[in-house]
C-alpha cells in the first residue's frame, strides 16, 4: 500500500491511529481523453494518497461541483472559462484555500498569467505531464508519496 507523509491531516489523522485522509482533487478538462489520461496516470502511480473526487468538462461543472465535493486540489485545463473570466481567476476569488495546478496544449503567456494572478502552484505542459504530475502534486500538497516496499 502507498504511503503518504507531509500532509498535516496526514500526520494527525495517523498520530490517531486513524486512516490518513487522501488528498482529493476535481479533475477540469474539456475533453473526456484528459480526464481519463489525468485518472490513468494517478491510479497506475497506485497513489494512496492521492483521491480524485470528481471529472468534469466545464468551467460551470467545476463551480458546481466544488460546491458539493470541496476537493483540496484542483487539476485544471488552462483553457476553462465561467463567462468572460478564466476558471483559475474565478476560483481563486471564490475559493481561496483551493490549490490549483493548470496544464496546457504548450506553455502560454496566459498560464504564466494564470500563475501570477490566481494562485497557481503549478504549470504542467500535456507533453510532460505523464513525467511531471506525481512530482507536482508532491510539491503542491505537501505529500511525499512512498512506494510500497515489497517484502521477500
């Protein structure tokens, strides 16, 4: 089983003797191939620690949903608008304790932007983001993710 430290529900929860609490993160991406790449990649990682709560393809769903699921973290298409405003700028105004890690096509002035005005902890490229996820989220929510150590 994955293990997970750094978290300070984390280290409560365990200090308890109770099960640590997965970090649970709102998957936003227009198209469902992202979704489903971004929930292959987490789930062939066999992060423990690491719970996706909700997918959904719209800047709307993900208000909506935040509202109902309130995940930690937030993976997020650059690409995600509520009206005329970027989602990043929308959640970070509505949701301040929210983290939020932006991926995109290629590296963009408008994620640089995006990291500059609404709190963003992290860019990803799609190119790397099979190779940079894992680390990223490390970094983002505190985690450190230990493999299982197999026993002979």
């Amino acid at each position: 089983m994955t293990a997970c430290s750094g978290h300070p529900a984390a280290k409560q929860r365990s200090a308890q003797g109770r099960a640590i609490v997965p970090l649970q993160l709102l998957v936003v991406a227009e198209l469902s191939t992202c979704r489903e790449t971004i929930r292959a990649l987490l789930e062939l990682q066999d992060l423990g620690c690491i719970q996706i709560i909700g997918r959904v393809e719209s800047g709307v769903d993900a208000l909506q949903a935040m509202m109902v699921l309130l995940p930690d973290l937030i993976i997020l298409d650059h690409r995600q608008d509520v009206g005329s405003l970027p989602l990043s700028s929308v959640l970070a105004s509505n949701f301040p304790a929210i983290k939020l890690l932006c991926f995109a096509e290629e590296d963009s002035a408008r994620l640089t932007e995006a990291s500059l005005t609404c709190r963003v902890q992290a860019n990803l490229s799609k190119a790397t983001l099979r190779a940079d996820l894992v680390a990223a989220l490390e970094r983002i929510s505190g985690f450190t993710v230990m493999k299982p150590v197999s026993r002979a």
